[in-house]
C-alpha cells in the first residue's frame, strides 16, 4: 500500500501573532520576521522531494507557501478548506479583550467546549469537519509522494489530534510555532504522527507558539 507523505506548516509569523491578537479568517500578512522565515523554510526544503504545494488562501499562509514554491519551481494550488477556524467576532481582540468583553465565552474557548462558536464563527466540531476532509483528500491525489500543506496553527492542532487519536477537548501539549515543519503521514486508514516541530532551520529569533492563529 502507498503512502502520501506530508509535511504540514503553519505561515510565518505576522504583526497580529506578536501582537497576540485573534486572525482567523481576517487576512494579515507576514511581518519582516515572518517573511524570514518563509525563506528558511523554503531553503530547508530545497532537496526534499516535493510532489505539489497546497495552502490556505489567506495571505500569511500563501504566501509562506511561495517562497517554498519559487525555490522548488511549483505553483502554489490555494484551497479555502486549508483557512483558520473562523473566529468571527472574536477576530482583531487579545486575549484580555475577550476576558473583559465575553467572559463567558472566554471560559468556553479556554475549556475547548467542541460545540462552541463565536458569534460569526466557527466551532471546534466544525473546523474538525472541514480539515479532516480537505487534507485527507488533498494527500489522497498523491500515493507514494509528499506534499506540503501549509496552513494554520489551529489546522496545525486538528492534524496532530487526529494523527495521535486524541479528542478536541484534550489539553494541548504540543507547540504550534510558526513555519515549522510537522510530518505526517496519510494511507486510507487515515493519518500518522511521524514528527512535529521542527524548528532547526529558523536561525533569526525564537519563534511564538500558538497563542493567536
């Protein structure tokens, strides 16, 4: 049975995530440091063989993805289903804004309630049912070949909980720094953990984990 290796990327950096504000769908692009990073993931993948490069079509994630796609001489294919979880109106707040103006919805976030939306937004339950499909269908066109995917850090924590079986309200005990690399791989019996967080190759300055995506 062939395989579909895959490595899966959250964008660069971008002024919201030093800023720890909520992107979701609102497209931000990368800031000087992210854009650094793009590059030092494209050099990083420079030898790795690379079948196709698919990305979320916002901005941050694009554009992270082109500078992997200008070295290895592949166009970027953009997908919707790869986008953010949709944070409606929590999008542009901090954290702090969210505890001061919806404390009640703050303690839902923070508890991973599955069935909770912002207003506007989406639910943990409805971004599982968007990334599980889109990837697994995107990695399906490609037996016995790799791919990069290059999204979000919460489509990043969707991929690693379905690879290791772990359930959406399970604490997260994994990094989600931008523009690391995380392997996976996908056979029809679904996905598989092979490593996470690379970060060897970002060289300018620590990277953020996850606090806003």
């Amino acid at each position: 049975m062939q395989v579909t290796r895959i490595l899966a990327v959250r964008h660069g950096e971008t002024a919201w995530n030093r800023d720890g504000r909520i992107q979701g769908h609102t497209d931000i692009a990368l800031n000087e440091l992210g854009r650094k990073q793009a590059e030092q993931l494209a050099q990083a993948l420079r030898d790795e063989p690379i079948a196709a490069v698919y990305a979320s079509d916002l901005g941050r994630a694009f554009e992270t993805a082109q500078a992997v796609g200008r070295v290895k001489g592949i166009a970027v294919s953009p997908h919707q289903g790869l986008r953010e979880r949709h944070f409606g109106r929590f999008e542009g707040q901090t954290w702090a804004d969210l505890e001061r103006r919806w404390p009640a919805e703050a303690m839902a976030w923070r508890k991973r309630m599955p069935d909770f939306a912002p207003a506007g937004g989406e639910s943990l339950e409805m971004l599982q049912r968007r990334i599980i499909p889109t990837v697994l269908d995107l990695a399906s066109r490609h037996p016995g070949q790799q791919v990069l995917i290059v999204a979000h850090g919460g489509v990043m924590d969707i991929l690693y909980r379905a690879a290791t079986r772990l359930e959406l309200t399970a604490p997260r005990s994994w990094e989600l720094p931008n523009a690391a690399i995380n392997r996976l791989l996908w056979s029809p019996e679904g996905l598989t953990l092979v490593g996470w967080a690379d970060t060897a190759h970002l060289v300018t300055e620590t990277t953020l984990d996850e606090r806003s995506t």
